[in-house]
C-alpha cells in the first residue's frame, strides 16, 4: 500500500512540475493568446507570473516605436495600458513559459521590478 502511495504521490507531483512546459501559447489571435497566457499563469507561483508578466512587457516592448503609444492614447490623452494580445501572439505562438522567458532575455528592452 505504502509503495502505491508513494508512486501517486510521484506521479502527482511530476504532473504539476510539467505544466509550465506543456501549456504552449496559441498566438493565432489576440482572444486564443490572452486565453494561453491566463492558462499558463494558474500554473504559477506569484513570483512566476510577475516573472511572465516582466518577460511579456519585454517582449511586447522590444518593437515599440512612439507612434505605438500615440495610437493607444485614449480621447482625453490618457493612455490605455495593456498587453496588445494581437501582435504579441504573433512572437510568442507555440512558446511555453519557460520559452517566454528565454525569449524575453534576448530582447533589448529591459523591464525590472522596483
């Protein structure tokens, strides 16, 4: 009984560890990445997704030109923050998280918590 347990026990636990590498991003439109990425999150911890959401901002800001944030100011001049779900996909399609923070790495925008 005891070695049945233990194997559930393993299984269990091997199963939750693998999470964060099967989920992959659907990035075939913005409503398919949000729907990936949200799956993704409730597989980790909070330092994962603050980890995720970094490499996100990163991604999502390493080909920003300013027209971008002109285009994203709402009709009282206030800008609307967010992911824009749409363009990211299209970096992030097929990644998992483990591969968003590799490619995050790569960027040349540096976002970081203070």
């Amino acid at each position: 009984m005891n070695k049945i347990t233990v194997c559930f026990l393993v299984l269990f636990l091997c199963a939750c560890a693998n999470t964060k590498n099967e989920i992959l991003v659907d990035g075939s439109s913005a409503q398919s990445t949000q729907n990936s990425l949200q799956k993704i999150d409730k597989a980790l911890s909070k330092k994962q997704r603050i980890d995720l959401l970094m490499a996100l901002l990163a991604i999502q800001l390493d080909n920003a030109k300013a027209t971008d944030f002109i285009a994203n100011a709402g009709a009282d001049g206030n800008k609307k923050v967010g992911m824009e779900y749409g363009p990211l996909g299209s970096k992030i399609d097929g990644l998992n998280y483990y591969q968003i923070l590799e490619l995050a790495k790569q960027s040349s925008t540096r976002v970081s918590r203070q």
